[in-house]
C-alpha cells in the first residue's frame, strides 16, 4: 500500500494556526487494559503490540474508530503513535534493541491513514514520548541534563522516521520537560509539550503551569509549537487555570490542547483501578465543548477512562455550539 506523507510540518503547524478545532484520539493505553483486558507489555505497554497480528488487528480498530468519528465530523484529527514508552532504555529491556520500534510504530500510523484516502490528509501522526519514570511521581524526574541526552535516541528516531509532530506527554516536572524541550528543538520538527497538572494549576512536582511554560519558552532557541495538558477531568483543568475568573497571560497564548479523563480521581487513583473508571459521555462531552468555546483551545480529546463514546459526545456538543 503508498503511503501518504505530509509534503512538509509546515502543513501541521499551518493547521494548528487556522483550523478551529482539532480533534485527538481518546484513551487508548486504559481501554487495552481495562476494556479490552489486553497483557500489556511491562516495559514497551502498547508499542510492542506492532510486531503481532493480533496487536495490530487490536490497535487499528481503537484508532480507526477515532478516525471514522474524524471523517465523519469533517474535522483534522492527530493520532498519537503507540510509543509513550518506547525509549532505547526500555526497548533494551523489552529485548528489541535489534529493532526500530519508533520508527516502525510511526510506519504502523502511516499505514493506517493511507487507508482513509482523501481525508488522510487531515490526519496527523504524532511521534509521542513520555518521562522516564513514573508519570505521577515527579520525584523521579530526570534533570535537565539527564533528560536532554536520555531521550535524544527516542526523539531522533520518532523525526526521522516522518512523525508530523512531535509531542512529549504526560509530563509531571519541568526539570525533564527542559531537557526534552532542549533535545526537540534541534531534531527539526515541530514539537509540544503536554504536562500533567493539579487542581492548584501547578505541575506535580510545584511548578505553576504559568511559569513552566514561561521558561521553558524563554530557555529553548526554537520553543515548542505550543502546549498542551492531559490526564485531568476537564472540570480540574478549568479550576486550575481560572484564577479569581481570569486566565493568566502564558496559559491563554500558549495552552491550546487538553486531552482530558473522564473521571474526576486522581490520575494515582485510575492508574491502580481494575475496572475502567468512566463518567458519563454526555457530561464529558458538554464540558470539553464549553472549554473550547471559553479558552479557545483548539486541540481537544480524550485520556484515561474515554472512548468512542465520549469523542462521540463532544463531536455533538461541538457541533451545537458552532
């Protein structure tokens, strides 16, 4: 099958400026685990699943039904690759160090969007990474040293392997957020940040949202196309960056992205249920389209405890606010 390729990330970066509203995957990592009760690898989760067929099969039906939602509601979508934790550390430890994982997952996305023929150019394929350690417990966070040169192999191979963008997600820290920005603004694509927060509006380990994103902007020669938040109930993200009814000056500029969980726990709280923990679509829904409409974000979907059901939803509600 031809692959379709974006010409250049100059389209991704001129879609983020004039599109209204992009839509991303919801959850994909919880529903494998609870949904579908799929044995995740321990080191790899979901990047592994590429090399079985029955991995395949699993993972193109669980983004094909984001993408189907996409097509069907006219809007550009970003699928993320199945690499948050596909760094060369735990590749190793997985015993694939005689394979590309990241640049295959990439061609495993690619494949996927060439099958949805026109509308394949307004999907874009995300070349995603994680911290190191625990997404929840900033404690572990690399320095900004450590960080810089431990997640280089992950990031060259996720660029050169033809990812439209570049995102680091799930980011509890700024010292290792410096150090990813720091390593993403020499690779030569566009490239975003997307950080875990608290109710107070700071990241877990105290930093405010306003100011990581201030430093990060004023410390990297080639700054982050823009930054994003996830693995927050919406009605916890509008709590922490409305301060006395006003958000501040770095947040509205430059957080244009939430993809958000559908439960209200703590992300230390879904990550140890069994079952999946999920609130209503239609509330979900209602909420995310109310946030777009008040903060202007633009890049808007699920994590932790969504579905096709709840894309549905703020599909709907979108459309009732336009």
């Amino acid at each position: 099958m031809e692959l379709f390729v974006h010409n250049h990330p100059k389209i991704f970066i001129e879609t983020v400026k004039t599109s209204p509203i992009i839509l991303t995957e919801g959850s994909v990592i919880e529903r494998l685990k609870r949904e579908f009760k799929y044995p995740l690898d321990n080191f790899l989760l979901n990047a592994q699943m590429i090399y079985s067929e029955g991995g395949r099969e699993l993972l193109r039906k669980i983004y094909k039904q984001y993408l189907e939602q996409a097509k069907e509601a006219g809007l550009p979508v970003i699928l993320l690759s199945p690499t948050w934790r596909a760094n060369a550390e735990r590749i190793e430890k997985a015993g694939l160090s005689h394979k590309n994982v990241n640049a295959d997952a990439v061609r495993f996305m690619q494949d996927i969007r060439a099958e949805f023929g026109d509308f394949a150019g307004s999907i874009f394929i995300g070349g995603l990474t994680g911290c190191k350690g625990d997404a929840y417990k900033p404690s572990e966070a690399l320095t900004e040293k450590e960080a810089e040169e431990f997640h280089k192999p992950q990031v060259k191979e996720l660029s050169e392997a033809g990812a439209d963008f570049l995102l680091a997600s799930t980011l509890p820290a700024l010292s290792e957020a410096k150090g990813i920005a720091k390593t993403m603004s020499s690779a030569g694509t566009p490239y975003m940040l997307s950080f875990v927060i608290s109710a107070d509006g700071n990241l877990l380990d105290g930093t405010p949202l306003s100011s990581a994103v201030e430093e990060i902007d004023a410390f990297t020669y080639a700054p982050p196309l823009h930054y994003m938040v996830n693995c927050v109930h919406p009605a916890i993200f509008q709590r922490a960056v409305y301060k006395d009814g006003r958000i501040s000056g770095p947040i509205q500029k430059r957080v244009i992205g939430l993809q958000a969980n559908s439960s209200d726990k703590s992300p230390e709280e879904l990550d140890n249920l069994d079952a999946l923990e999920s609130d209503d679509p239609d509330n979900w829904g209602n909420t995310m389209a109310e946030l777009h409409n008040k903060m202007n974000l633009k890049i808007i979907g699920g994590c932790c405890g969504t579905n096709n059901s709840h894309i549905e939803c703020l599909i709907k509600h979108l459309r009732e606010t336009v």
